[in-house]
C-alpha cells in the first residue's frame, strides 16, 4: 500500500511537469498576441522550457544524492509551482520567459528523483513496471495536453498556469508525508 501511494505521488508529479510542455501550445498565438511578440520570440516560450528542463535534471539528481530525495521532490514542485505563478502575473514577456525557465527548472528534477526514489524503495521485480508507469505519463500528457489547454483557454491563457498552483500545493502535502 505504501508503495502504491509512493508511485501515486510520483506519478502526478511527474504528469504536472510532462503536461506543461503538451498543454502551452494552444495558448501560444494568444499570449503572441498579448504581448505583441514575432514569431521567433513566441517559441522561446516552449524552448525556454525544455532547455531549463535539459540543464537541471543531472543537477537534480546529483542534488537529491546529496540532499535526499525527499527535500529535492519537494523543491522542484515547489520551484515549479513559482515559476507558474510568475508565468501567469506576468506584466511582460521577458517575466513570462523567466516563469518558463523556473518552471523547467523545477520540472527537470521531478522525473530523475522519481525515478531515484522508485529505485530505492520498490524491489528489483517491481522496478520495472513502476518506471515503465513514469515513462507512460509522458504519453498521456502529450495526448490531453493540448486538449486541456484548449479547455482551459476558453476561460483565460493564465487558467494554463493556474491549475499548477493547487496541483503542486497537494503534491507537496502528498510528498511531504509519503516519500
């Protein structure tokens, strides 16, 4: 049961960060319209993402060998978290591109201490259907991305990012008593 409840935790942790990267495209032309950006700059706004994403995750991982995987998860949710709340005050585009970057920053760890964290605590024989779960939400994120984006830019560009907020603060809770 604990080890379900562990995978639970990851796995949504891991679907908060894999769908940031599927659910900004249908936002894309309106946030290009209401910051007045070109073409080139709005793609900054997916690449700046991946690219903080890239970086952080062999420091995330060195970082939750040194410090644990517990306090790294929780970071990186928590990092996350502020860069969506940056990303959806934004006053300017370079506040929205910073919001990204800290977003993929706190995302890049969320996968490799999950993965750290399912080496530690499941057995050899389960270690592989539960990666195999992890790996699995990458797939489901890139499926219902777009479309709760889509959803949720019927109400507002911002609502893409506000739905973290209350994702990451349960994750956090979820995370603090689990692993």
């Amino acid at each position: 049961m604990s080890r379900n409840r562990t995978l639970a935790v990851l796995f949504f942790g891991v679907l908060m960060a894999a769908l940031d990267i599927a659910i900004i495209g249908p936002a894309l032309p309106t946030i290009q319209q209401v910051f007045g950006v070109d073409e080139r700059s709005i793609a900054w706004v997916f690449s700046i993402y991946v690219l903080m994403n890239l970086v952080s995750t062999p420091l995330m991982a060195k970082l939750s060998d040194i410090y644990g995987r517990r306090s790294v998860y929780l970071a990186d949710v928590a990092l996350f978290g502020l860069g969506s709340v940056i990303v959806m005050l934004s006053p300017s585009f370079a506040f929205l591109l910073l919001g990204r970057a800290i977003q993929g920053l706190g995302a890049g760890g969320i996968f490799p201490v999950a993965s750290a964290v399912i080496g530690d605590t499941f057995p050899p024989e389960k270690r592989g259907s539960a990666l195999g779960m992890l790996g699995a939400v990458f797939g489901l994120a890139f499926i219902i991305g777009p479309i709760l984006g889509g959803l949720l830019l019927l109400l507002s560009w911002h609502w893409i990012f506000a739905v973290n907020l209350p994702v990451a603060l349960v994750l956090m809770v979820a995370a603090w008593r689990t692993l």
